[in-house]
C-alpha cells in the first residue's frame, strides 16, 4: 500500500514538472539584425512612456487565474524608426508572462523594437531580437542610424 502511494506521489509530481516545462517559452536563436529586419513588419526605437497590464480574471474557488494569461499594452514614445509607417506614438502588446514568451519591458526604459503585425496591432516577444538599446550595438552596427522620428 505504501508503495503503491509512493509511487502515485511520484507520477504526480513528475507530471506537475513535465507541465511546467511545457509552459515554459522556448525560442530558436533570433536571425541576424538584417534577417530580422527583413521579416519583422516594424523595427524602431523608443522609451516605454506607459504600460497598461491586463485585469487579473475573476475565477472560481480558492485558485484565480493570474494576469500572466493576458496582453500588456506597451505605449513607446518612438526615436527612430528602420522599418515602418510610425508615427510619435506606438502601441504593442506582448504576452504578460515570460513563460508565454512575453517581453518584460519596463517604464522610462528605451529599447530597440522588432515588431509582427499591422500597423495598429503591433507585437513583439522574447524570441525577436527586441532589446534595451543600450544592448543593440549589434544591431544598430548593422542596420545603420535609421530614420529620425520628428
């Protein structure tokens, strides 16, 4: 019987850490900066002005589903751009959780943004080569100074 109950607790512990592996993101090595540039619908720069994090969701019983399961909107004051019709202002969403490969971006930062979509739905995550700019040298080294956002 012990053994028996050892070895449930044991099942049930492995598959617990095999469903967080699997929840886990898991990226390929970005492309080359050029690469990149070419498949992303938008590249730019920019400082982080405002972020609006999802609303925690209502759940049933003592476990409520976290805000990691939604959208950050990100709000960046952009600087230059090297792909894209942008204006001063744009607005991107990436996943709330690092574990859906959400990009962790933080107020008053600046970064350099590598973005998939339309022009009013634009994304990033952690598998592009989005960075904090002061992180970039690669990329602006290759891409050049881009265009001045005025």
């Amino acid at each position: 019987m012990i053994t028996r109950i050892a070895a449930f607790a044991l099942a049930g512990s492995l598959a617990f850490l095999a469903s967080r592996d699997l929840a886990a993101c898991s990226c390929a090595p970005p492309p080359p900066p050029k690469e990149a540039l070419g498949k992303a619908s938008a590249v730019f720069s920019g400082k982080v002005v405002r972020m609006e994090k999802p609303k925690p969701r209502q759940g049933a019983g003592p476990i409520r589903p976290t805000q990691a399961f939604g959208k950050v909107k990100v709000v960046i004051q952009v600087s230059r751009v090297w792909k894209g019709d942008l204006g001063k202002e744009v607005t991107l969403t990436t996943n709330a959780s690092s574990a859906a490969c959400g990009y962790g971006f933080r107020p008053d930062e600046v970064y350099l943004i590598y973005c998939h979509g339309e022009k009013h739905a634009l994304s990033t995550n952690l598998c592009t080569r989005t960075k904090p700019l002061a992180d970039a040298g690669e990329d602006l080294t290759e891409l050049g100074v881009g265009q001045e956002v005025e």
